[in-house]
C-alpha cells in the first residue's frame, strides 16, 4: 500500500529512486535536473524585466537578441519540467542546445575580454570594467559548463 503511494506521488515528483545523482551526490539527478531549470527560469524572467525597465532604446538589436535568448531559455527551462516528470529524455533537447550555444557564446566573450586586458584601446571595451566582465563572463562560463553536465547525465538516465 505506501509503497503504491510512493510511487504514484513520484509520477508527479520526480523523486523516485533514482541511482544517478548530481550536485555533489546531493539529489537524485531528476531533481538536481529541475533544480537547475528552476535557478534558468528565475535568471530568464529576470533578464526580460531587466531588458524591458533598464536597456537604453539606442542598442535595439542587443536588446531584441538579449530578450530571444531570455525567452528562449525560459521556454527550454519549463521542458524540462516537463521530461523529469514525464520522463521524455527528447524534451531536455532544448535546453542542451540552449546551454551548448551560451557557452560556446561566453567562451567567444571570454576570448575578445581577455584580448581587451592584454591590449586595450578605446575599440575594445572600457578599460576599468574589462576585468570584472572577464571574470564573469568566466565564472559564466563554469556554471553552463557543470549545467550542461547535469542535464547531459539526466537525459542519458532518461533515455
């Protein structure tokens, strides 16, 4: 009997027992999996806010891509809700695309920032928040890298 109910609430929350764990063996990976979506759906929501009460109306473009990527991510972040729950690895396809195109992204960033350290000029960047973007834009870098990972080890147990 509370075995059937274990299993039945497991449908809804991903909870079962899972034998792939991730964030240091914390959570079983479908959690782990949703905990990540959940952390890219709050920096998604929070980028579309962002864009539409800060962003200056003379770099549109930016500000078109920027909000895409923001709606992208969140869409991409719900499915995989969606696959932990229903247990469709076919449904984290986004998102690993998704994380594979920004790190390929922060790593293009990551290369112009460290060139604009070693020669800066007034084309390259401002030189006093060049380090500080570096340094995020590295820090960016790892995250994607380790969520890519997670989502990685949660599709190949979904399948």
């Amino acid at each position: 009997g509370d075995l059937k109910k274990i299993t039945r609430l497991s449908y809804f929350i991903p909870l079962q027992f899972d034998n792939m764990r991730c964030c240091f063996g914390i959570f079983p990976i479908t959690l782990g999996t949703m905990i990540v979506a959940g952390i890219l759906v709050v920096a998604g929501a929070g980028s579309i806010v962002a864009e539409m009460l800060y962003s200056t109306p003379h770099v549109i473009w930016l500000r078109i891509g920027l909000m895409v990527a923001a709606v992208v991510q969140l869409v991409a972040a719900f499915l995989v809700f969606i696959a932990c729950i229903r247990r469709q690895a076919s449904l984290l396809m986004p998102i690993v695309i998704f994380i594979v195109l920004m790190m390929m992204v922060h790593v293009v960033k990551l290369v112009l920032s460290i060139i604009a350290l070693i020669a800066p000029n007034m084309m390259t960047a401002i030189i006093i928040a060049t380090p500080l973007s570096t340094a995020i834009t590295a820090v960016l870098l790892i995250l994607y890298a380790w969520f890519f990972h997670i989502f990685n080890v949660c599709f190949k147990y979904l399948e």
